[in-house]
C-alpha cells in the first residue's frame, strides 16, 4: 500500500526515463530480430539447402522468434511504465491540490495526512473543510496505491513470453503476445490515467477538479478518457459540446459505441471482411450520421431500399453502398465529402484510422478510441476484434514480420450529406 509521505516524495519522472530506456531495447530486439529472419532464416536457407541447412535455419528463426517476441513484450513495458508515470504524477497532483485546501483553509496536515482542526479555531466551517480534506487526501493515495498495483501486476504478465519453447507463426506471436499481453498493458494504463478522475465524485468536487488543471493536463484526459469525462455532471458544458462535435457526428457516442462492440461480432456480415462495416455502423449507429441515399456510390447500408434479409449472410453485403464497407471507398468519400487528413501526431478521439500498405492501398479501417499522454494512438477494430489497441505496437510488429509495413492515415470525418 502506498502511504501519504509515499505519494508526496513520489518522482514520476523517473518512471517516464526508464520508459524511454525500455523503448530503446524494444527496437534493438525489433532489430536484431529483422536482421536474423533475413539474413538468418531465408538466406541461409537460399545458400544451405540440406536437412542439416535447414535445422539451422530453424534455430535461427527460433532466435529471431525469441527477440521479436522480446521486443513485443518490451513495449508492453514501456506502455505500462509510461502510463505509470502520467497516473502517479496526476495522483501526486491531486494530492498536492487536497493539502493546499487544508492548509490555506487554517487546517493542520500531519505527516500521515491526517487533517485536524488547529485548536482555538472559531472557524464554525473548520469541520467540515478538515472531513473534505482529510477525504481528498485519502482519495489521492488509495488512487496511487490501486495505480501502483495496477502496474506492477501488467509487469508480471509481461514477462510470460520469456517463456515460448516452440517456434510460431506470425500470427500465432501477435494473438499470444501483441493480442494479449500487451494489448492488456494499454487497457491498464488507461484505467490508471482513469483512475484519477474523480468519476463518483459529487458535481461541485468534479468541477473544482477540472478547474485546478492546467491545460495539458486537462488535454490528458480529455484524448484518454473522453466518454468517462463527458459523463461526468461537474464537467462543463462547453467542454462537453467540443468532445461531442458540432458537425453532425457525435463523436463521444461513436467511440462509446466502437469501445462496447469492438470485442463482438455485433454488425459482421459472415463470409467478408468487417473492418469498414464496422466503422460504418459506429458511425451511423453510435455517431448518428445518416445515411447518404444517393445510390450505390454513396455511403449507405441499402442503397436498394429492399427490406431486411431474413438470414444474416455474405449476401447482405450486396446491399451496402460502395463507400459503406470497403476501406479504400470508405476513405476517398470521407475525404471528398467533409473530411480532413490530419497528421498522425494530431490525431484524437473520433478520427477515423486507415492503413495503406506498401503498393498504396488502403486495406483497412477502424476508429481511434483514446489517444494516451505519450502519444500512443489506441484504435477499435473488426476483423479481427480488438478494443483499444496500440499503433506503434502494430507497426513494428508488422514491419519485423514483412519488412515492409503499413503507413497509417488518419481522417477527421465533418459530414456534409443529409
């Protein structure tokens, strides 16, 4: 458990450098695997093509197996270690605001933040302000202890993959390593980040939250947990108006949308691929943007206007208009019909994330649910279903298993059809 003193002589900091230490091994692992698959498993079996070539070629597919899975698990640390140093450092912050309500209202704080009344106090409210404080107090740290077990917990899963004896498929690594593990050191540190808002708090306590942040931190929360604060009653309503949107997509219901059905095949049509479709409803159901019923080039379920298939199946696809399910179509009609490319760097909650492959075709689509404070863009996908993961994970998981990966394209949708 984390004490008061603890907490106040905590150096987030520190967690974030050894987060950037992590990183840099996570790519000499990434590296060191690249260069052995190459130059270890496929040449060497160009130039030694016996069984006893090809044993060898197996161990060093092993080796290379072993740092790529490395690497995947290192990332998952410097997630973990990143969102650690963010959480403390608002918990910290939280902490600092509770004892200078105390302190600034005439009330003593002790060295195991315990608040009392000063004696001699006339202060008929001194009470009162000292339950409040000695509450804020004691919220502070139980967020710091609940993040520090949150924390150490995802480091302890992330050593599983040290563990691998057999060699596996790409596949295989991503849904045993990136798919799990790591996919679950990004839920942790967003429900870290999360765990410093004081979500059950009354409205009057929420709103002098929000009020004692500053900017960028405000920001923090506002690209991490952009449904949890809109869902807060002490959170202003102009704040509320800019995470929703004002161009016909309701943004904060969209993301609400994709984050309940990305685990599900709710939407899938059976026998195609449900990435787009999947972002279709998200934004048609969730993000309540209509149809465009201009015909089969447009953005609509039916464009036939027939009535609904009695059987869920491969033909229902036949029905959705051109830009409704195909990744490529889907993008070039965001774009030409109120859309904007941002750079990936400016990407937020609500943008629409596209992956264009090495001959230049967009062949996937999904929604970017959360953007953590260092930067990490975590999107919800179909096909396969995933809620919340990592991009840069992604990337370089790709890049070590083709040598070429994808280039990531982010839109912010503005409809402009009725």
């Amino acid at each position: 458990m984390v004490t008061y003193q603890q907490l106040k002589a905590a150096k987030p900091a520190t967690f974030a450098a050894a987060a950037d230490d992590w990183l840099k091994l996570a790519k000499e692992a990434e590296t060191a695997a690249e260069n052995l698959y190459e130059r270890g498993g496929n040449a060497l079996g160009e130039q030694w093509s016996d069984t006893l070539g090809e044993k060898a070629g197996g161990h060093c597919r092993k080796i290379a197996q072993d740092f790529q899975a490395a690497g995947m698990a290192i990332r998952g640390v410097v997630t973990t270690l990143d969102s650690l140093a963010t959480a403390l450092a608002a918990a910290k912050r939280n902490l600092e605001s509770a004892v200078a309500f105390a302190t600034e209202g005439g009330l003593e704080v002790g060295g195991d933040g315990k608040v009392t009344v000063p004696s001699g106090s006339t202060d008929p409210k001194a009470e009162e302000r000292a339950k409040r404080a000695g509450w804020l107090i004691w919220d502070a740290v139980n967020d710091a202890t609940k993040i520090d077990e949150d924390a150490a917990a995802s480091l302890k899963r992330l050593i599983q993959p040290a563990s691998i004896t057999k060699l596996m498929t790409q596949d295989e690594l991503a849904k045993d390593i990136l798919n799990d593990e790591v996919k679950k050191a990004g839920h942790t540190g967003l429900a870290m980040l999360r765990q410093t808002m004081p979500l059950n708090a009354d409205a009057r306590t929420q709103a002098e939250w929000w009020k004692s942040l500053g900017q960028d931190q405000r920001n923090q929360y506002l690209n991490a947990a952009p449904v949890q604060l809109y869902d807060m009653p002490g959170i202003p309503d102009e704040v509320k108006k800019n995470l929703v949107g004002t161009d016909g997509l309701n943004r904060v219901e969209m993301i609400r949308w994709a984050e309940k059905h990305g685990e599900s095949g709710y939407s899938d049509v059976p026998g195609m691929e449900n990435c787009t479709n999947f972002v279709s409803y998200a934004m048609n159901e969730g993000g309540m943007v209509p149809h465009d019923k201009t015909g089969d080039k447009g953005w609509n379920q039916d464009h036939q206007g027939l009535p609904k298939l009695p059987f869920a199946g491969s033909l229902d696809q036949y029905r959705q208009g051109d830009a409704w399910a195909a990744a490529q179509n889907h993008h070039d009609y965001m774009v030409k019909n109120g859309g904007e490319s941002v750079s990936v760097p400016d990407a937020r909650p609500g943008d629409l994330l596209y992956m264009r492959n090495e001959k230049g075709v967009i062949h996937h689509a999904s929604v970017i649910t959360a953007v953590t404070p260092d930067g990490e863009i975590l999107y919800t996908q179909h096909n396969s279903n995933h809620t919340n993961i990592g991009l840069n994970h992604r990337l370089s998981h790709n890049e070590t298993r083709t040598g070429a990966g994808d280039v990531p394209l982010v839109v912010r949708p503005h409809p402009n059809w009725d």
